[in-house]
C-alpha cells in the first residue's frame, strides 16, 4: 500500500506545517499584545502632557491678554 503510505506522510507533512503556522502565529499574537499593553500604558501620558501644555498655552494667552490691557 505505497499510495496510503504517501497519503499518510504527505497528511503528517500538512499537519507539521499548520502546526508551526500555528506556533508562529501564536508567537505573534503575544508580541502583538505585549504592543497593545505598552500604547495603552503610554496613553494617560501622552493625554496628561497634552493637558498640561495646553493648560500653559490658555495661562500664556490670559497673561498676555492681561499684560495688554491698557491700563488707567
């Protein structure tokens, strides 16, 4: 029975393939998600120091709005 056994090896083969498909994929999924917990880590900073430089931007404009004020 050559043809069953060429069957079974070439099946073996397949399975060997989607096995390390697999493997790789699975590989890439945990750096994809190691990615996704570091942005979403890196976020609150980006949004706090966006707060912080517009909050001294509004400050700036009111001092100089301030300072321009004609006086007397």
């Amino acid at each position: 029975m050559p043809q069953h056994d060429d069957t079974e090896s070439e099946l073996l083969g397949w399975i060997e393939e989607l096995q390390q498909e697999v493997a790789a994929l699975r590989a890439e999924n945990g750096s994809l998600r190691q990615k996704v917990l570091v942005a979403e880590s890196v976020i609150p900073n980006y949004q706090e120091a966006l707060g912080a430089s517009q909050f001294n931007l509004w400050k700036t404009q009111a001092l100089l709005n301030i300072s321009n004020q004609p006086t007397g």
